[in-house]
C-alpha cells in the first residue's frame, strides 16, 4: 500500500521546523529518517496532511558526553551502535542497537524517530523504559520545552 497524499515541507532550521508545526498541530508529522514513520504511512497508520523534513537539520545529530548522555533526535542508530562512548557509558542502548533490524535501516533510522513512534521493532523505546527516569528524552516543539518519561501502559 502507499500512504495517502500529503505536503511536504523541508525547513532549513530548527526555528522554522517549529514555526511549520506551530502552524500546523496535529495534521503535521516529522520526518526525520523515515524508518518508522514512512512505513506507518504505507500501511495508512499514519495519514498526516503535512510532513515536515528535519533530515537536514545538523544541529541535530549529535552524541555528548558532559556528565551525563545526550544523543540528538536526528543521530542515526548505526552512529550509537557504534560509538564507543555510548558503549561505555550505556552498554544496553549500544547492545541493543545492534539487534535493530539490519544495518541498511540502522544507516538511517534515527533515535528521535524510533522513540518518538514508540517503534517496537525499532528496540529503542524498551531499552528507554527499563533505563527508567534517568534516561528521560527531553522534546522541543512549538509549545514549550519538556521530558517525557517513558512508561508501559
């Protein structure tokens, strides 16, 4: 199946993906490495009017280690899987990665997209709730900042 048609939008900052949002609410969708996203689209899970891609947006992507882990929405899972600060530092995420799909999606899968689908096949939103509240994602959107705490319903 493929998804039903949408608007696409590629912003060139993280200013304007937030201002594209804004402006849209619930009929927009990010796009970040598409692995979760584009298949809930096929299937007709997920038909959102507009699609903003952040793919783009470098500012993103990123692995820091300053007392405590911070791996950016837009860091892909081959980046964790084979980082060795992560593995250090968080043993279970770099461990599970590797048993996400195969190394083709991994290239582009994203952290931020996995978790933020709550993409079971994607290993990431487990691996977030039995590290509990000390791994807790914090999200930028158009309304102010916040942590969601990954729970099981």
């Amino acid at each position: 199946m493929k998804p039903a048609a949408f608007e696409y939008a590629r912003p060139e900052s993280v200013a304007e993906a937030l201002a594209l949002l804004a402006g849209e609410g619930e009929r927009a969708k990010v796009l970040a490495g598409g692995q979760s996203l584009v298949a809930l689209m096929n299937l007709r899970l997920a038909a959102p009017e507009l699609v903003v891609d952040i793919g783009r947006l470098e500012e993103l992507r990123y692995v820091r280690q300053n007392g405590a882990l911070r791996i950016g929405a837009l860091t892909t899972q081959r980046t964790v899987e084979h980082d060795g600060s992560i593995a250090a530092s968080c043993p279970l995420l770099a461990e599970a990665v590797g048993h996400i799909a195969h190394a083709a999606i991994r290239n582009r899968g994203t952290v931020g997209g996995s978790i933020a689908h709550a993409d079971p096949a994607a290993e990431l939103p487990l691996v977030m709730l039995a590290l509990g509240g000390g791994r807790t994602p914090r999200t930028r959107s158009p309304r102010p900042r916040r942590r969601v705490a990954a729970r099981s319903r």
